[in-house]
C-alpha cells in the first residue's frame, strides 16, 4: 500500500476558511464604514466644512461690525442713511429716482 502525500481535506476546509475570512476583513478595511474610501471622504467633508465656517465667522464679524456701529455708543450716520434708503425707501428732497 502506497500513501499519497496530499493534504487531507481538514487542512484544506481551514486554508478556505482562513482564506475567506482575510478577504472579508481586506474588504471592510477598504469599502467599509470604517474603511478607507470612507476616511477620504470625511476629510473632503470635514475641508469643505472648515471653508463654511470661516465664511460664516467673516459674515458673522461684518454683521456685528454693522451692529455695532449701528449702535448708541457708536453711531455712522452715513450707515445709518444707508440704511434707512434700502430698507425704508426713503430719499431727500433735492434727489431724482430714476427707475
């Protein structure tokens, strides 16, 4: 009786299953919602949304700049006829609208 030197089965069902469970793992650390593609995606987010913000802190610093000097201690008159034209209409009597 002559034996073969091949592998039994149980030694190749673990290879498979070894085999398997890499390529899972492989997989969820590439496509996964852990996984790279994701981590370049929520940096992308995380740059736009640092633009947004300092957009909106610059509007925010105008829009109290505008406050302020809008306010009692403070006042701009060429502001406040400024805005008193575009928000009420209002005009003086030696001008002419032209529309």
């Amino acid at each position: 009786m002559t034996r073969t030197n091949r592998p039994s089965f149980g030694a190749l069902i673990f290879f498979a299953v070894a085999f398997a469970l890499s390529a899972y793992f492989t997989f969820a650390a590439v496509q996964g919602d852990f996984g790279l593609f994701r981590r370049v995606e929520i940096a992308a987010e995380a740059d736009l949304l640092r633009g947004d913000l300092e957009r909106l802190n610059a509007q925010a610093a105008e829009m109290e700049n505008l406050t302020r000097r809008l306010s009692d201690d403070y006042l701009d008159l060429d502001l406040l006829d400024q805005q008193a034209r575009s928000v009420l209409g209002l005009l003086r009597t030696d001008e002419i609208v032209i529309r």
